[in-house]
C-alpha cells in the first residue's frame, strides 16, 4: 500500500439505502478519478476484489489518479456491508447514480471516469449515463444484465469506451465481444493474450492498471515494476 489520503466513506442512495466505500487520493497533483464497479457479489465481487483494491494501494502514488470504490446494496467487504440487497443489476442503478453524485458533491472530482469489472461492467453500461462521466472502461464485460437498448444508448454517444477481454474469459471471448459490441462504432476493444475473467497473476494486474492509465494519465506511463 503506497502513500495517498484514504478515507472511509458512506453513501445514500436516492431509494434510502447507507452504501460504504473507500476514496484513495494522491497526496499530489491528482490527474483524473475513477469510481470503481465492483464484480458480482453472488460471486464474491466487492470493494476489495484484488484488481480494485490493488488500484486503490497504487494508482494515486504512482499515477496521479483518485480511485473511489464502494460496494454495491447488499455486498459486504472487510470494511463493512452496504444496506439493501442485491438486485442483479436493477436497483444498483440508485447505487451507481448516488456515486457519481457523491464523487461529484462530496470529493470534489473533476474528471471522472467509470470502471467496471465483470458485474460492474453491467452497471456501467446500464447506469453510469450521467454527462458528467468522461468514459467507461470495461474489464471482462459479460454482457449478462445489459439489454440491447443499453448498447444503443453508448452507441449514440460519442464518450470513449474502452474494453479489455481476456483471450480465456469465461463469459465473452474476444471474437463474441466484437460480434456483441458492434453497435457501439467507437468503442475500444483489447484483446488480452492468455488473459482469464479474474485478471489473476501480477502480470495480468499490471496490464490492467497500465491501461487505465493509458487512457486517464497517459503521461504517468509506463507504471514502474517494482517500487
């Protein structure tokens, strides 16, 4: 875990609902923020899945970058449980709007990207439409919640998508995600070799968090390997 002003936070949902979270700023110059969305927690997912927590620990110190995480109604991580429950991507849609709010209102972002994982990246597609994000990036999309008319709204905005499918995903490999996403003409598709759903393995970690910077801070590149 690397230097950075790390906060707990609560957030209230329009429909009433206390979620938790983290925000983990640079101690310097902050270069962008990223609002993370978790993978399924009927899976597991949360704040502290490793890609997003590993984020969290060095992103702010080693790119400029704010990472704010959170968990989803009914998800529970090592810093607690957010109210509610799990909705399979319906009434998270008052979770991802009050978060955009909330890093807007309460953490005083200025530029804000959204990124999803797995889960997440449902969520983004169906929820994160506020014109205030700057883009989206999509780690592993299974397209599983995400309903046609979801692509066409992205497909008729011209806010940059970026998406990382992994060569061995579970869900939606590299030649269903073009098929899949060929509405959207803008979006950015990257095909990771020997890449699996769960980015598991350092080297899988570092390419993901050196694309998130690419497309954020691209002048913090390239990440250094050890520190």
């Amino acid at each position: 875990m690397l230097p950075a002003n790390r906060r707990p936070i609560t957030i209230r949902t329009a429909d009433g609902l206390n979620l938790i979270g983290e925000v983990a700023t640079p101690l310097g110059t902050r270069l962008g923020s990223v609002l993370c969305l978790h993978p399924n927690p009927t899976g597991g997912g949360m704040m502290d899945s490793h890609i997003f927590r590993k984020a969290a620990n060095r992103l702010p110190a080693l790119a400029g970058l704010e990472i704010i995480r959170f968990n989803t109604r009914g998800t529970t991580s090592e810093a607690g449980t957010s109210e509610g429950e799990h909705d399979f991507g319906n009434n998270e849609k008052y979770d991802v709007e009050a978060a955009i709010n909330f890093a807007f209102d309460e953490v005083g972002v200025e530029t804000l990207w959204v990124v999803g994982w797995s889960f997440g990246t449902d969520l983004a597609l169906r929820h994160a439409h506020d014109s205030r994000v700057k883009g989206l990036i999509l780690l592993s999309p299974p397209l599983r919640y995400s309903q046609p008319e979801d692509l066409d709204f992205w497909a008729s905005d011209s806010r940059p998508i970026i998406g990382l499918i992994p060569e061995h995903d579970d869900y939606l490999k590299p030649e269903a995600a073009r098929e899949r996403f060929s509405v959207i003409p803008h979006i950015e598709l990257i095909n990771v070799d020997d890449a699996k759903h769960l980015w598991v393995g350092e080297p899988m970690v570092y390419r993901v968090l050196s694309e998130m910077v690419r497309v954020i801070a691209p002048s913090m590149l390239p990440l250094p390997l050890q520190y």
